[in-house]
C-alpha cells in the first residue's frame, strides 16, 4: 500500500540564493544519483560534484548527499542535490532528475510518506509544518517539543491507560461466573476518573498550544465612546484607528495583529453597541456581534466617569462560555489609579488608553490569559482537530462514567472506552481516514 514511485521537488523557497536544494525519494533514487553524478556517493557522507544533463553537459556543481533506506527521514533512498538557489538552474536540474524517472511530489508528501513509513505519527509531521510556520520565538519552541514527541507521548499514556481499563471491564464481562464482582469492587470508577482528570489536563495544554499556535484572537467591545479605538492604538503602539470625540466613529471592524512576550495576538475592534437607527452603525454593530461570540477572549471597555459601575455590560447578553475582562478605561479623568481586580464577571483592569497607564497591567493579564508561563515545560503545539479528537473522548469517557455509575453495566462502559480510545488514535494518526490525511499534507510546502 505505500507508494512504489519516486517523487522529487525543490526543497529551498522559491527564488534566488546562496544555496538551493533538491530532494529525491523513492527506488530510483541510486540511478537518478549514478545518472547526474556519475556515481553513487557513500552513504551519510557530502560529495562534491558536477551535476550533468543526459548528454554530459554541466548544469550545476555542488553537494549531493545519498541517505539509504530505512535511515532517512522518509524511510526510503534519499538524494539531496545542494547547488547554487537561482530559480533557472534550480528548474534545469529538477527537470533532468524527473527526466530520469522521479515525478513532481505533491504539497508534503515526503512527510506523508514519513509517515506512511512509521518515521513520525501524525503529531509530529504536522510539528514539522507549524515549525516552518511558527512566527514567534514560543511557538518555535513548542512546535519542537510536538515535533521531540512530547505531545505523542501524552496521548500514548493515555491511551494505555484506557486500554488496560478496557481489558479489565472486558475480562469481567467474559467471566461472570466467577464469585467476585470485579465491576463493583472500586477499582473501575478509580482508574476512570483518574483516566478523566489526566484527559481534562491534556485538554488545557493543547488548548494554550493551540493558541499559542494561531493567536488569541481577541475582541474589544463596548458602549460607543468607551475608548476602544484608544485601547486598541495603545495594544499595537500606533494610531491604527480613528479616535474622535463624536460617538460611533468605528462602524467597521479593525484588525491587528501583535505579539506580547511572542505571544501572538489577533485583535479585533468593533462598533460600539447600542440601540441605532442608522443603517451602516446598524451593520457595523451585527458585525461586532458576529466577531464576539466567535472571539477567544473578549476585553469589555467602559468608561470609568460616566459609566463607573460598568452597567452598561449587562444589557448585551456575552456569551457566559467566553472569558471576558472589564477595562476600567479614562483614570486619568476620574484621578484612579491602575489595578486589577478579581470581580463577579471576571478580571478587571483599570488603565488610561490615552496616557498609557495601566497598560502594562492589562498585557500581563492577557499573557496570563493565553497560559504564558515562560519556558515552562509540559506545553506543546496544538491544532484545533486536536482539541475536538480531545473534546470527543472526553465525552464518551464522562458518558460512560455517568452510565456505569447509574446501571454498573460494564458492556455499555467497554464500548464508550473503545468509541474514546478511537478519537485520541486519530490525533496521532492510528485510527485515521485516508480525507484526514490528504487534507492535513496538502497544506504543507513542496518539498516537505
């Protein structure tokens, strides 16, 4: 079932450069070497050498590198030309390595067969991908602790764990003859809640990676003439917005994007919510709507003199499941001070937009918010398709504990922790559909 065929793809980004880098994988790849070289260099070891055309005529000259199967990264024979990165000589040679019976591979594909080939699971090849994507320090740093199998291994665990609760349910169910009632002695809803905890933890981790991966994408709401557009020129440290005086200036919505410490951030501003009979405010504020009940998290700004108790919060109905901060905004005005207070609604932070005060309160509290803790370790990288293979095996566990607990039947607690340890499988790619991998590889680089 794995591929038979050899693909090759330029491995440098398109281009001029010092350098550029062609890869070969598959069954030919001793021939395309001994046809373009003249030779096959020894394994693991940088040749230097011409590389040549069918009639003997020099294209490029650089560095080949020949790694056998199954030491490669793909698991198969591997051919790595390092010429010189200009585009003209790059497609001359691709063109004579395809002309000597490798074809153009698809978007990922030598990840895809790293896989197929048991090299990596399906975390750690799309580690691969956030680690070429990752725009900040921090993700880096995560996206090689997925790609070390950190990640991985936290999964494993936790499919061990079922897997054992499984055999011991099932091995109860086989033998009812015996005198003791191994469904009822404890031991089951121990290891089930200890199988709950652990997976409520992962969840956590991998949803701080998920955001440390794609941003918190957050969205700064309010009255009209709160000061959002303030807040949002403070975030980003430059006027961004328009700020006037005149109420419902920002009828749109306005999007940035910046990084706190590296951790990135989306934010979005909206139109202020109100009661309008204006038709643009009016669409302005559906879209304002729409952006915070999609939102990661989202910062409520009123103003601190003319809105002191924040009542204005109350009359719009935020989603409950979406953390939610109160910005306490314009102490200049009303001689507060800056702070940050645990309240009923959340977090409250009281800052000046306009001089500045209390900022740096208000970013470390959205540091805190995506789960910031330095270098801490324990974190890695995370998709969304994790977290909802996650939220699935959650809920057939707590399904399964709620039956159990209410009729001890232990064959309907087997097949919820079969249906559980499926959805965990296809994070790492064991129990997975053929669509699922095509639609993860396809958004890889050529030549990855």
């Amino acid at each position: 079932m794995y591929p038979q065929d050899t693909i090759a793809a330029i491995a440098t980004p398109m281009g001029r450069g010092g350098v550029g880098i062609i890869r070969v994988s598959g069954k030919a790849s001793q021939a395309i070497a001994e046809a373009i070289l003249g030779t096959l260099p020894e394994p693991r070891k940088a040749l230097f050498s011409s590389f040549l055309d069918a009639s003997g005529t020099v294209i490029d000259e650089g560095i080949a590198l020949y790694f056998p199967n199954p030491h490669s990264f793909t698991g198969e024979d591997i051919l790595e030309l390092q010429g010189h990165g200009g585009s003209v000589v790059m497609d001359m040679l691709l063109a004579e390595v395809i002309e000597q019976g490798a074809r153009l591979a698809r978007p990922g594909e030598f990840s895809e067969r790293a896989f197929l080939n048991g090299k990596l699971d399906l975390v750690q090849a799309e580690a691969i991908a956030d680690l070429i994507e990752a725009d900040t320090a921090t993700a880096v740093r995560l996206a090689n602790r997925s790609l070390q199998g950190e990640f991985s291994r936290c999964i494993h665990d936790l499919v061990n764990l079922i897997t054992q609760l499984r055999m011991y349910v099932e091995a109860a169910i086989d033998f009812p003859e015996e005198e003791i009632d191994f469904l009822s002695d404890g031991k089951v809803s121990t290891d089930l809640q200890l199988i709950i905890d652990q997976i409520k933890d992962i969840q956590k981790k991998a949803q701080i990676g998920r955001l440390l991966r794609d941003g918190m994408h957050l969205v700064i709401a309010g009255q009209p003439n709160a000061g959002k557009s303030s807040l949002l020129n403070a975030l980003v440290g430059r006027d961004t917005a328009i700020v006037t005086e005149v109420p419902g200036t920002t009828r749109d919505l306005l999007r940035e994007q910046i990084q706190i410490d590296g951790m990135p951030l989306h934010l979005i501003d909206t139109a202020g919510l109100r009661e309008s009979a204006d038709r643009v405010e009016l669409e302005g504020i559906r879209r304002a709507k729409e952006e915070i009940n999609r939102a990661d998290h989202i910062i409520w700004v009123f103003d601190a003199q003319a809105d002191p108790d924040h009542s204005t919060l109350d009359c719009h109905n935020l989603p409950t499941d979406i953390p939610l901060t109160l910005v306490r905004n314009k102490i200049d005005l009303t001689q507060g001070t800056p702070k940050i207070l645990e309240i009923r609604e959340g977090v409250e932070v009281s800052v000046s937009a306009s001089t500045g005060e209390g900022m740096d309160l208000l970013r470390e509290h959205l540091k805190q918010s995506m789960g910031y803790h330095g270098a801490a370790e324990g974190e890695f990288i995370a998709r969304r398709r994790h977290l909802t293979a996650l939220k699935k095996a959650d809920a057939h566990l707590m399904h399964g504990q709620t039956v159990f607990c209410e009729t001890g039947n232990g064959e309907l607690l087997a097949e919820d922790l079969r249906q559980s340890q499926n959805s965990l499988s296809e994070i790492t790619g064991e129990f997975s559909a053929d669509d699922l991998l095509s639609e993860i590889f396809s958004s890889f680089c050529i030549g990855k």
